[in-house]
C-alpha cells in the first residue's frame, strides 16, 4: 500500500517522499500490514474555504482523506494533489512547516491518526 510521507529535512524543510507499507498474505481476508502504533482516531470535517498557511504538523500522525481534494506545498516548493483514499504520514514537526488548501466544494472529510 502507498502513502505520502511529509517530513522535514536535516535544515528543517518540509518535503514529501512516497513510501510503501508492506502488506502480507492473511489468506481468505486479504493482505495486512504489521501492527502500526497509534494512539487514538480523530474524525475531521472542513468546509470549501479551508485554506491554512504555513504550519507544522501538531504531532507525527497518519491522515486518511476519505472524500474531496486538497494541495499540499512543502518547504521547497513542491506542490502534489490528494484526495479520498489517500495516506498521508505527517512528520514535520519542526520548522517551517507545510501549507494545505482545500481544491473541492462541500465539505471534506478526513480521519488523523496520532502516534504516540
């Protein structure tokens, strides 16, 4: 399975890097990933006008979006699109930051994952 990891640099850039989770056969139900700490669900609904400048991720944490479409710029300038089903890991803690957009109308859902 793929995900977008957003993580800030030895200079404290924000900047992406696509990473697999690996997946293992668990016969009749699919195929799972290891055991991934966590520490609680938190279930997110923004409005078409989100628009965020430049802020650091709160904590490491997993970001599933489920519906809408949103941009991402990191520190170095790279911008890349995502919307429902996709994984974002948000490890930027430090520095700068990143700066997120909302691209759909209505309102967008999304699921964070902490990690303690």
């Amino acid at each position: 399975m793929n995900a977008t990891r957003i993580h800030a640099d030895a200079d404290g850039v924000t900047r992406f890097e696509d990473i697999a989770i690996p997946l293992e056969d668990a016969g009749q139900i699919g195929r799972l990933s290891a055991d991934l700490p966590a520490g609680a669900i938190v279930f997110r609904e923004t409005d078409a006008s989100y628009d965020y400048d430049w802020h650091p991720a709160p904590r490491r944490q997993w970001i599933i979006l489920l519906d809408g479409r949103i941009s991402i710029e990191t520190g170095d300038g790279e911008v890349r699109e995502f919307g429902g089903g996709d994984v974002l890991l948000l490890e930027d803690t430090e520095g700068r930051g990143h700066r997120t957009r909302q691209l759909s109308t209505g309102v967008r859902r999304s699921i964070f994952i902490p990690i303690f």
